[in-house]
C-alpha cells in the first residue's frame, strides 16, 4: 500500500506539472493574440474605406474614369498625333499612327482646349494636331481626360523648353561628378 501512495503522490505531482505546463502554453497563445491585436485595430481603419471593387460599384452611374480614377487603377496616358476621322454622333475621334491607329471616345468629363482656350467637339476636326491624355477602359477603349487641339501655345512651348533645361541640367550635374571619381581614384 506503501508504493501504491508514493505512485499516487508521483502522478499528482506529474499531472500538476501539466497543467502548469498547459496552462503557460495557453496563457502564451493568449499573450500572443493580444498583443497582436492592437497591430490588427491599427490595420483595420485602412480597410475601414470603400475598397477598390466597391467604390467602382458604387460610382457605376459616374463616368468609368471618374470611378476608376478614384479606385486608383487607371493612369492617364498621353496621346499625341493627327485627327484621321471624327463621328460627332459617337463622339469619337481617330488618330492615325504608324502601325495602327486608336479611336478615342470624348465623355462628359473631356476637357477640350484649343490653342489655349475652351473648346467643344465641333472644334475637333479631321486633319488637326491634337494631344493630351487618356484612360484605357477595362473592355479595351480609350476614354479622352485632356484633349488639346492645333499646334503648341507660347505657354505650353516655354513649358517644354523649361524641362528640356532642366533635364540638360541633371546631365551636366551627374557627369562631372561621375568624371571626377575616377580621377580622384588613381591619386589615392
């Protein structure tokens, strides 16, 4: 009866272990939760605004730009050439290019200059320059955002030749300093 108290006594001692065991494996897990958890409510008030998907949904009234614009999917690309065709019932223009040309559909949204000034469809003709910017719409069309038509403005030249200088600028800054690391090397 002796060795069957001391195994008695063992097994509680064992089993106590266990728990505490247990109960530290728990009490971890727990710990590890909550301590995650405030890096999870930061997290959250970014995913509390419309999603992507959802304000594209929500916006299916506004023009595709404007809802994809402000999802954040779509860039304006810039487009630049000579009107081939226009259909004012669609409006729509052609630009010829080299390869193939791109048929670019004017909405409510469009906003038409030319030479500077505001201007309406019926200024968009065939055998004029024009360039600006546009969306590609997910089911393949180019929807217009800025479309500037005839020949560059004295403001729209100066811009130019401002980046133009500026990019010299760069050039000229970078390539003395990459010239004198090289002679500086040697001496050393």
């Amino acid at each position: 009866m002796h060795r069957h108290a001391g195994a008695t006594f063992l097994i509680a001692q064992l089993h106590r272990r266990m728990k505490h065991k247990n109960f530290l494996i728990i009490a971890a897990f727990f710990a590890t939760i909550v301590i995650s958890f405030p890096l999870h409510t930061e997290a959250a008030p970014k995913k509390a605004f419309p999603s992507p998907d959802a304000s594209s949904s929500a916006d299916a009234d506004a023009s595709p730009a404007t809802a994809a614009t402000a999802s954040g999917k779509m860039r304006a690309t810039p487009f630049k050439g000579m009107i081939a065709a226009v259909d004012d019932k669609a409006k729509t223009f052609t630009i010829a290019g080299k390869e193939n040309s791109r048929v670019l559909k004017i909405s409510d949204k469009t906003i038409i200059t030319k030479g500077g000034q505001p201007a309406t469809m019926k200024d968009v003709v065939a055998n004029e320059e024009v360039r600006g910017s546009c969306y590609k719409m997910p089911d393949g069309s180019m929807e217009a955002k800025i479309v500037k038509l005839g020949p560059l403005t004295d403001a729209e030249k100066a811009e130019k030749e401002a980046r133009r200088a500026k990019r010299e600028e760069k050039k000229t800054a970078i390539s003395p300093a990459a010239s004198a690391s090289p002679s500086v090397s040697p001496g050393t």
